[in-house]
C-alpha cells in the first residue's frame, strides 16, 4: 500500500467543482439576460408614454 491519494478521488471532486461552476455560470448569464429584457422593456414602455398623444378628432 502507498500513502498517495486516490486520483479518483481527486477527480471526482474537480468534476463536481466544475458542474457547480456550470451551474453557477449558467445562473448567472440567465439572469443577466432577464435584467436586460427589463430594462428593456421599462424603456420601451415609458418612451411610448412620453410621446404625444394625437390630437383628439373634432366633432360638431
């Protein structure tokens, strides 16, 4: 028997810290990408509000 560690093992935890880093990433641009379809949105929202309103039809 040898007191060196398993490289098993030692793979096994890179494998899990780089699916948590995934995931962590993968987290991440999804929210950035949902901030940005709101601000968006928000602008869009009120640039139509500060446009001027056609003048109402004359009646008689």
């Amino acid at each position: 028997m040898t007191d060196k560690p398993d490289k098993t093992d030692k793979t096994n935890w890179t494998g899990a810290a780089a699916m948590a880093g995934a995931a962590i990433g993968s987290a991440a641009l999804a929210a950035a990408l949902l901030y940005a379809s709101r601000r968006k949105e928000r602008a869009e929202k009120a640039a139509k509000a500060a446009e001027p309103s056609p003048a109402p039809p004359e009646t008689d």
